[in-house]
C-alpha cells in the first residue's frame, strides 16, 4: 500500500470504487482488482461532507483517471482533503439563523 490520503464525499450514499483493469484486451487475465468503500456524506454526524480516511492515493487518481465521466467526477462530489484542512463544523440544526438584533434605543434618548 502506497501513500493513504482523505477523500470527501457529498455523494449521500457510499461508493465502492475499485483499481482499474490491469489490461482491457484482455480482463480476465488481470490480477485481481482492490477496492475501497467512500463513505458517504449522509452520516449521523449530520456533516455535509463524509470522509474516508486512509484510501490509497493511487488507486484513488487511477480510479478518477479511468472514469472521467462518472458523474461524482464530473460534479466534483469526490476530492481529495489536505492534510491541513480542518473539518467543518458539525451542523445540529438548532443554530439561530440569523444573530440576534441590537437593542432598540429607549423611549426617552429618542429625539422627536
């Protein structure tokens, strides 16, 4: 196994991703293929993003070169995360949509 990073997934539902045929002259004569399960973003986290940790990079970049037109690669559902990035906030739903007003001036600082 090679170098491992993080993949995030806005898909709702995992994937299964597997390596590409070795040779597509001739499939069934390929070693047999690995695959890696994405999680996906619908998680009890309640996160909009699910992540996956310790896919192997190769089979993540042959899998994405094999398949340009699936649509996770074509609507860029599928990334890869930096090592630097935080995760984002989990969302409970119960946050306050917008913060709370000032403070009306009283009655009497009021100038008529």
């Amino acid at each position: 196994m090679g170098k491992t990073v993080t993949i995030a997934s806005r898909i709702p539902m995992a994937i299964r991703i597997e390596e590409p045929e070795g040779n597509p002259e001739k499939p069934g004569l390929s070693k047999e293929r690995r695959s890696i399960v994405i999680q996906g973003a619908g998680n009890e986290l309640g996160t909009v993003e699910g992540l996956t940790v310790g896919v192997d990079e190769a089979i993540f970049d042959a899998w994405v070169k094999a398949n340009p037109n699936h649509s996770a690669v074509v609507n860029g559902l599928l990334r890869k995360v930096p090592g630097d990035e935080a995760p984002a906030e989990i969302v409970y739903g119960y946050e306050a949509a917008l913060p709370a007003p000032e403070a009306a001036p009283a009655a009497k600082d009021k100038k008529i």
